[in-house]
C-alpha cells in the first residue's frame, strides 16, 4: 500500500486510482497545512470584521443579499449541508465516493476555500479508516459545483446521513464513531467550501478516463487479432501512408499495429489475397488513432482539473480578499467527458463491425458464426447480437449533456453544465466497450484457429496464448457469456495488456 502525499497542486490519474482501487493512505503535507491555516485565519478576520462575504457572512445563491451575522454563522453552514443533500438513484460505486474525497481534500489543501485543517482532516481519516458515505448518483447540476452529492459526503463527517464501514450501510453517526472519528461542527464557510466544486463529477470522469487509456491498448491489440483472422493487408500500415497525415494519434496506431503483428506468418501484403482490406481493419489507425488523440485532450483538461480550486467564494491570503466567482462551473469537465464519451463509443463501433467479418462467411472465407457443423451449432451468431445492443446504446448514451441547461436558484444560476452527467455516461460508455472489445478477441482468436494457426506476431501471440489459457476453442455449442467475461476480466485486471508488453519487448503504446 503506497502512501500519497497531498501537495493541492500534485496528484496524478495514477495516484487516484490506487487511492480509489487499492486504498492507499493519504497524507497532508506541511507546506498544505500551513496554506490552510493561514487561508483559514483571513476567513475568521471577514467574521469578526462583519465583512460582506459571499457564503460567509451571506446567505446562498438568490440569498446572497441576505446578511448572516457571527451567532448564526454555524447554523448556516450545517443548514446549508442538510438542505442540499437531496441527490436521487442508486448510490455511487465506493471508487468514485473515494475520488470525490481525494479530490475535496486536494481542492481544499490548496489554501484558497478557508476550511478548518481539522475538518479537512476529518475527511482524510474517513478515507484512510474506509468510511464511505453513501451519495446518491443523480442530482446535480455540475454548477454551482456538485452540490447534492458533495452534500451527502458531508452528511457523515456532522454526524448524519449514511455511510459504508467494513462492509455495512451505517447512520452516519455509527460509522464515525465505529471508525474512532469524532463528528465535527461546521463553523464560517466550511459547509460551503466542502460541497461548492467539480469532485464528483470529475471522480466519476477521471476513473473513466484511467479505464479508457487501458482500453485503447486493448483495442488495439484487439484489432491486430483480427487483422490476422482475416490475413489483413498491412502496406496500410506502412509509416508513409501516415506520415503525410501526420495526427500523432494515427502515426503512433499504426506504428503500434506492426510492432503486434511483427513477424506474423497470418497477414498478408497488397494483392497477395486482396489489394485491400474493408474500413475496419485498413483504417484502424485513423479511427483508433483519432479516440486515442481525444482521450489524450481529456486527459490534460482532467489533469488541469485535479489540482485546481472550483471553490466560491475563493480566499487569497497574499492580498486578505475573499473574491466570489465561478469556478465551480463544471463546463470544463462536461465537454470533455462528452468527447471522452464519444471518442469511445467509436472503439466500439469499429469493433463491432470487425466481428461482423469475422462472424458472416461471405465476408470472412471462415465458417458461418465460427462454428464447424453451423445450424445444430449456432458458434458466435449471438455475440454479435450482444455487441451490436451495446454499440447502439453507446450511440444513445454518447448524446452530449453538456449542450443542455436549465436554471435554477430563480434565475441567479442561469447557466449550468451538467457535467455529472457527461461524466456518468462516459464510465457507462467504457463499460460497454471493454465488452465489446472482449468479444472481438474472442471471436479473433476462433478465427485464427479456423484458418489454421500458421504463426502469429510478437504481441499477438502472448495475446493469444493468454486467451487460449482462459477460453478453449469452441467445437460445440457452450455458454459463452461466461468466455467473455474471462476475456473481459484479462482487460479489467491489465494482464492482456501486460503479456504483451512483457512478451513483445520494445512495443509503446
């Protein structure tokens, strides 16, 4: 178990995963405790001074010309945690809950929000002592900032609300004091410092976008089987044809496709069987090639997005101003987990119509649905049904949310992203296509052993030597659902992607 230590200006996609994945302890650093302490002190200077401060010594939203005094100030911020604590749906994934924590902790270590260290690090032990709040998925507007669910993640560190402790849903109150964590009270802009932000969207995004740079490797790899189930045409591939287009996403797709297929006895070159190949296999590195360069857009934005404030009002302890503005507005976030969503889908869409090749005989030279004896067997005919239903659905779910709005707080939030959603569809988005990359390696690997298995390339035979380990070739009718979750499970667990790297040697994706 790694420890990961928070700067507000350092985390990785990396360290969140092993934080959310493998739950590893998280630390503030020195340099983080003293931002916020001095953060913290110019928020109680507003108070005592009776300063007019947005969320401070103001009321919310269309309220933020109603003066709070000092007395009430306490009572407005649990006020403000119980009332906004209204999310909808099944609760989200301990992952994500985790990345909504790791991500307010860093957000607030910044020093720019003027929540209390010991508050901060109430969440920093709920997270090391695995007290997961229980927030409901929907919700929220993703402006201002995630209110609802960040909400319910609050709920708990107050006493109230649910939570996840060893196994079992709790009142919030039993799994803090099981966990041996006090419950806090909140005082002067803590409440809103906690849940005006992007963590969850961005927690749902970010998990979705370290799957989604995974999954590209295991498309390609996917896509060089089947290139050798069909003796695919590789003068496509040759480095000229690219270098006059040169995106670096395509250049590096089809770089990598020679280096799986290297030494191949199963491709073919340009009129050898056929002059050239169907869309699906002569233009992988054009349509992989451009996923991968959006996905790589994402990963800046999400990168940028991790280590920034999205707080209101923010605290700038270097000019003693507290400044009310809108960085909380997830927009960012919403149109690039809607390209993440859509550069995905598309993996899908040309795997799909790589196993419809390999599945329909008039196209492959292999026996209908890959099965020897078709009609009493009816192979891999179902396969293609199952991928087809997830690609289409992929089409639906791939419809941008960060194009809608609505407003809300009478008209003061007149503009919102609907960030959330963006990025709760791109996590459904990559779910669906790890599927369907599964299925096309299985049906790749048949291929190759219908057409005679005459040797395959330095990274597709580790790749198929893996499969064939978990799955035996189909020669009668079996229950497939169960091969495809084995071959979906060597992408989930990075053993497909690890066999070919270890067993290929120079091969980059």
């Amino acid at each position: 178990m790694n420890k990961v230590i928070i700067t507000g200006n350092t985390l990785t996609l990396e360290e969140i995963a092993g934080v959310c994945r493998r739950y590893d302890i998280v630390e503030i650093s020195e340099s983080a405790k003293d931002k916020i302490l001095k953060s913290r002190k110019i928020v109680d200077d507003f108070v005592n001074n009776g300063d007019v401060v947005y969320g401070i010594t103001t009321g919310f939203g269309k309220f933020s010309d109603v003066t709070i005094s000092k007395d009430e100030s306490k009572l407005l911020q649990r006020n403000l945690i119980v009332t906004h604590a209204v999310g909808a749906g099944k609760p989200f994934d301990t992952e994500v809950v985790r990345g909504i924590m790791l991500l307010r902790i860093n957000n607030l270590a910044k020093g720019y929000s003027g929540a209390r260290l010991e508050t901060i690090q109430t969440m920093v032990d709920m997270l090391n002592k695995k007290v997961h709040p229980i927030v409901p998925q929907k919700g929220s507007l993703g402006s201002s900032g995630d209110l609802a669910p960040l909400a319910h993640v609050v709920l708990p560190m107050i006493g109230l609300g649910k939570a996840e402790y060893n196994g079992k849903d709790l009142s919030g109150s039993q799994a803090m004091e099981k966990a041996g964590i006090p419950v806090i009270e909140l005082t002067s802009k803590e409440g809103l410092a906690l849940i005006n932000g992007t963590q969850a969207m961005t927690s749902v995004g970010a998990i979705a976008l370290y799957d989604a740079l995974n999954l590209v490797k295991a498309a390609d790899i996917a896509a060089a089987l089947s290139f050798e189930a069909h003796n695919g045409v590789i003068d496509a591939l040759d480095h000229k044809v690219h270098d006059v287009r040169p995106h670096k996403g395509q250049i590096d797709t089809a770089k990598i496709l020679l280096q799986l297929l290297k030494g191949s006895e199963m491709t073919t070159r340009q009129g050898e069987i056929r002059v050239q190949d169907a869309y699906s296999l002569r233009c992988v590195p054009q349509v992989h090639g451009a996923s991968k360069d959006a996905i790589n857009y994402v990963k800046e934005q999400v990168e940028i997005e991790i280590n920034s404030v999205t707080d209101n009002p923010i605290i700038f302890p270097e000019t003693l101003e507290g400044i009310s503005g809108g960085n909380f507005h997830g927009q960012p976030m919403a149109l690039s987990f809607d390209f993440l969503g859509i550069a995905l889908s598309e993996l899908a869409n040309i795997s799909e119509r790589r196993i419809e090749r390999l599945v329909n005989s008039s196209l492959s030279g292999l026996p209908p649905f890959l099965v020897e004896h078709g009609g009493l067997n009816s192979g891999f005919m179902i396969v293609q049904y199952s991928a087809a239903s997830l690609v289409s659905e992929n089409k639906i779910l791939a419809h941008p949310a960060s194009v809608d709005s609505i407003p809300s707080s009478a008209n003061q939030e007149d503009h919102v992203s609907m960030g959330t959603t963006a990025a709760r569809k791109a996590r459904e988005i990559t779910e669906n296509v790890r599927r369907v990359l599964a299925m096309e390696i299985m049906c790749a690997c048949q291929g190759i052993d219908l057409k005679g298995n005459k040797g395959l390339g330095a990274g597709t035979f580790p790749a198929y030597n893996l499969v064939r380990s978990k799955v035996p070739m189909l020669k009668e009718d079996r229950p497939l659902y169960e091969d495809i979750n084995k071959c979906e499970n060597i992408i989930i667990n990075g053993k497909l992607i690890k066999a070919v790297e270890d067993s290929a040697g120079k091969i980059i994706f």
